[in-house]
C-alpha cells in the first residue's frame, strides 16, 4: 500500500487521535517531531494536509 493509498483512506484527524495529539482552537499543535515552546505544526482538516512553519524553513 503506498503513500497516497494511506492518504485517502485515513483522515489527518484520525492519525492525530491515534498519536493522541490533539490541536488547538486554531488547529495548531507543538510538532512532535522537534521540540517546541509554541505550537509550529497547523492542520489542515478539510483539505486532509499540515504544514510545520518549522520544518518548512529547515
């Protein structure tokens, strides 16, 4: 099963639940990858995608 196949089936909300994170009012969370003082990790529920302002600038 590739990538995109995992995508379709498995909302963005479903995978955080599973890892219990849980974002903010805003749909901001401290992204698990690296160590955050505020949160860098935006989803994205209706369009399924997320961005790290973090990462994004690595």
């Amino acid at each position: 099963m590739g990538i995109s196949a995992i995508k379709a089936q498995l909302s963005i909300q479903t995978v955080l639940n599973h890892y219990n994170l849980s974002p903010d009012r805003n749909d901001r969370l401290n992204c698990p990858w690296h160590n955050d003082k505020t949160p860098s990790l935006q989803i994205y529920p209706k369009t399924n995608t997320w961005t790290s302002t973090v990462l994004r600038s690595l």
